[in-house]
C-alpha cells in the first residue's frame, strides 16, 4: 500500500502534470486585448479590439481538459462592438499556460493566437507549410536599435474586399489581412492605397498590439501621392524621442507624432523604421479613429 502512495505521489509531482491558471490579461495576435478568468476546468473571457469605441468585443465560455493542454468552448461578440458574430472554439495552451493557439472556430473569430500579457515566446524552428509560404516573414538586416523588421509579403492580385460574419476585411484569397468592422467605404479605401501604391508587405514594430503599421512595395516606401489622400507632412530629421508627461512620444519640436505609453524601446525602433524608409508623411484612413494607417515619403 505504501508503495502505491509513493507512486501517486511521484506522478503528481511530476513536470507537466499541474494545470497552469490561464487567469490574466492577454494579448492577441489581431491586437486585441483579453482578461481571462479561470475557476478550476472552468474558463471565462472578455476580450476587446480597444477600450473606447471598439469594432469588436466578445465573451467566452470554455472548459479546459484534465491535462491542462485544450481549452473547448462557445464565444459570442456584445453590443460594446459592432460585430454580430459567434461560434464555437477549439484551443491549445502551450508553453506552461503561457501561450493559447486556435486550431478549430467557427463563426468568423479572428483572432488565433494568444499570449500572455509580459511573456516573452519560445522561438520555434519548424518547416513552412505551402500553404502560407507566400506569407511569410521577411527577416531584413538589423536597425539601429537592433531590431529586424517585421513585414509579411503578400500577393496584391489576390487583395479584395469581403465582408466576413458581418464585419468587412481585406483579405488574400481565405488569409484576411485588415478587420474594418461595419466600415465598408474605409475598408475600399485602405485597399484602393494598397493597390496604388504596389504595397505587397505589411510591416509592425511590436507584436501581437503593434505600436507602429506601415506598408512597403517590396521593400521600398511608398512614394508621391494620390487623391483625397489624408496626410500630415513631417521633416524626419526633426525628429526624437522624448518622454512627455510619463509617456514615451515621437515628436517634431513641440508638436507629438505618435504616442508609445510606456514602451521606450517600440518608440526608438519605430523612429528607426521612419529613418531607414525615409517616410516624410504619416498617412489614415477614418479620423479621429483610424482604421488604417500607412506612411510613405
């Protein structure tokens, strides 16, 4: 009997076998925010797109399985957003209860990878499938702050727009690339950018809630100008990055370009980006809430 105890003992303690509590904030890799609750196998969530005015905002209801590696439940979007959807949702917790993966979900959700809010991923070597090659991320030599770029190619014949679970996207074939929400005339004019200016990358600085967005045409900036175009001109060489009232800004003399809170480093790589590419005018789509935002010179 004793030796039955010591086993059960053993097992129990062994690597794995805790179930990590998944309680937190998270961050998703459309840039949306998630404040998960966990009680025993039992899991809830509110996530959002944004605080104020978000496009979407959902709840979550789920059981996590006795291992502690699935997460099974039923989503639905709530009035504070404008989308309509729900569905289902199949998720893998990974990396200690650190990091969430949709492998199955059902009416339009789209967000598919979550991690939580501080935690840094383990890097993963693996094969590319096919499928997504096209995709992929474009690794460029190092900035000055050291970091590479962050830009995922894409095909601009197979760009259009397409309005998904009642919210209107830009999408690549059955890849969508841009969430516009309810907002058809912004998602048709964010494209029509993409396609004058031969964009085929879309580039961050900080994932998965990007502090900076900009598109490139195979690695060149976007040049000249179009119509209707809403643009504030800048002189990059006025440029810096200087700390305003507790939050780290880009600014030009007295007048503030971009607003980083407290992430210091994502304020540097950015001016990096503006200084490598040469943009000279931040670009938008819908103000004073911008669907989009692109750069060009």
């Amino acid at each position: 009997m004793k030796k039955y105890i010591l086993l059960l003992v053993v097992l129990l303690s062994m690597p794995g076998m805790a179930i990590a509590d998944l309680s937190g904030v998270w961050l998703c890799d459309e840039g949306g925010r998630y404040y998960v609750r966990q009680t025993g196998q039992e899991v809830h969530w509110y996530g959002e797109e944004k605080n104020a005015n978000p496009r979407w905002a959902n709840v979550f209801h789920g059981r996590l399985s006795s291992r502690g590696d699935a997460l099974t439940g039923t989503w639905a979007d709530v009035p504070k957003g404008s989308t309509k959807g729900m569905g289902e949702m199949r998720i893998r917790v990974q990396e200690g209860g650190n990091v969430m993966t949709s492998y199955r979900k059902t009416g339009g959700f789209g967000c598919s990878k979550w991690i939580r809010k501080g935690y840094r991923p383990r890097a993963v070597a693996r094969a590319e499938p096919a499928r997504i090659r096209e995709h992929r991320r474009i690794q460029t030599p190092p900035m000055q702050s050291g970091k590479a770029e962050d830009c995922i190619s894409f095909n601009p014949a197979n760009v259009s727009v397409s309005l998904h679970a009642a919210s209107w996207k830009i999408v690549e074939g059955n890849h969508w690339m841009y969430d516009f929400g309810s907002k058809q005339r912004e998602a048709k004019q964010a494209y029509q950018v993409i396609r004058h200016y031969r964009a085929n990358q879309s580039c961050y600085v900080g994932r998965p809630n990007p502090s900076m967005h900009y598109i490139l045409a195979s690695g060149q900036a976007p040049a000249g100008g179009m119509p209707n175009e809403d643009c504030i001109g800048f002189n990059p060489s006025r440029l810096a990055v200087q700390q305003v009232a507790g939050s780290w800004k880009i600014v030009e003399g007295n007048h503030w370009l971009m607003d980083f809170g407290s992430n210091q480093a994502e304020a540097h790589q950015s001016l990096d980006v503006i200084r490598r590419h040469g943009f000279s005018f931040a670009c938008y789509v819908g103000r004073p809430d911008p669907s989009f935002t692109y750069w060009r010179r």
